[in-house]
C-alpha cells in the first residue's frame, strides 16, 4: 500500500497571487497623477473649443434674428438702449430683449447666452435680469455713439441701418468686456468670455486687478460681421472700444 505525502504551502511562503507591493502601488499612483495632468489641459481645451464652436453658431442665430427685425422695421436694428436710455453693450432693454426673443428667435433666449458666462443667474443660459434690462453674453455693436467722447449723458444714439452698413462692420462681439469706477480708474467688473480654461469674471476691486479682459486670460473672441461671417480675433489683434455711453466701460471688438 503506498502512502500520498501532502505538503501544505507555510503561511510566510509567497503565492502565485500576490498582490502590488508598497513601491509597486506607489508606482502606478504616480503614473496615474502623471497622465492626468497631462490630459486636464487637452480636455479643458477640449470644452473650451466646444464652447467656442457654440458662440460661433449663437452669433449666426442672432444675425438671422436681426436680419427679420430690420426686415420688418424700415431697415432699421433693435435700439441698442437700456431701461432707462443709456447705452452698454452688453445690455438689451426689457422690451427690446422680449420682442426679440418671442418674435424673432422662438422663444429661444438660449442664443443671447455665452454658454463659458453666467452674470448672477441661477443657470448658465438664462440671461441676467436687473432694473436697467437683461444683460447677455455679447456685446451689441449696432448703434453709433456720437460723439465719440460721450460726456455724461450728452450723447445720442444713432441707429444703424441693417443694409446700409459697411459689410467689413462689426454687428455683434463675444463680451469681452470691463466696467470702471466713477474715478476711472478702479476696474469694478471684468469679463473674459475666452480664457485657456473657459469663461472668466471677475467682480470688485480686489479681485479685479489690471484694466482689461486680458489681465484675467481673455484669448480672443468670435465677432459677427454685418456681412453675416463670424470670425475668430485673438485679443491682440482686437481694439478697445467704449461700451458705455456714461463712459465708465469698455470692450474689445
């Protein structure tokens, strides 16, 4: 009669099994940290280039919106005017912002959003509404100020015909765009639509240091022309603009 031995494996001897060690695991966490930061940059690009790609096609939206509004008004654009007459680019008066959006975009207001900015609204995409009118994502170029220097309230607006203007004008402009204390000298807001990462805004004098939208990442923005092209500025190649008619913003266009 034979006689089977049967080993049995000590409880120190290692298996096949076994798991990471402590230099292994650290290993791939490193390799793990290493590769996400590689990828963060290309995927916030990414977002930032999709983001870019719907201003672009609001822009295209908002032309046809103010191409079947002059169509319907003797040529003539959407005052340019907030509640109480006084002109910033990136407002709309209530009843000129309602008109547009129910009788002109279907409802949509969606188009009148930059989709990178919200300006206190509870949900990107709704427009900010305070006492003066709704402010949106873009910067209405439509109405000459004159004169240029506007002192106070000493201006006028001078609405643009939509078929009589050069075709190379500026019609609409992403907001890049910053607002100015009563000195002139302290930056009280600032917007940049477009940074490396995305949208950007930066409110009070503390936080908002430097005088542009370029001290907070601005890279440019997408101009809509009255010819109906949408094209690409970077911000250095854009000029200052004065977006108030009381004289206390700016913007690049």
């Amino acid at each position: 009669m034979k006689t089977q031995r049967v080993f049995h494996r000590r409880n120190d001897e290692p298996s096949g099994s076994a798991g990471f060690t402590m230099v292994e695991l650290m290993v791939v966490i490193a390799m793990t940290a290493v590769l996400t930061a590689l990828l963060l940059p290309a995927l916030s690009g990414a977002k930032e280039k999709a983001r870019r790609a719907v201003c672009k096609n609001n822009l295209h939206q908002l032309y046809v919106v103010f191409d079947m509004y002059a169509g319907n008004n003797s040529d003539v654009l959407p005052s340019a005017a907030d509640n109480i007459g006084e002109y910033h680019s990136i407002r709309l008066s209530d009843q000129t912002f309602t008109n547009l959006v129910l009788g002109y975009a279907a409802g949509n207001s969606n188009i009148f959003c930059c989709p990178n900015l919200d300006f206190g609204a509870e949900v990107k995409g709704v427009a900010s509404h305070d006492q003066y009118g709704y402010i949106i994502g873009y910067s209405y170029l439509a109405d000459d100020i004159v004169p240029p220097a506007k002192l106070g309230l000493n201006y006028s607006l001078e609405p643009i015909k939509f078929s009589t203007a050069a075709p190379t004008n500026e019609l609409l402009a992403d907001a890049n765009y910053w607002t100015l204390a009563q000195n002139g000298s302290v930056p009280l807001m600032k917007v940049a639509p477009h940074s490396a990462a995305g949208g950007a805004v930066a409110q009070g004098p503390s936080d908002a240091k430097g005088t542009n939208s370029a001290s907070i990442g601005a890279m440019g923005g997408n101009i809509e022309l009255f010819d109906g092209s949408v094209n690409w500025r970077t911000i250095s190649s854009m000029r200052i603009f004065s977006a108030s008619s009381v004289n206390d913003a700016f913007g690049n266009r």
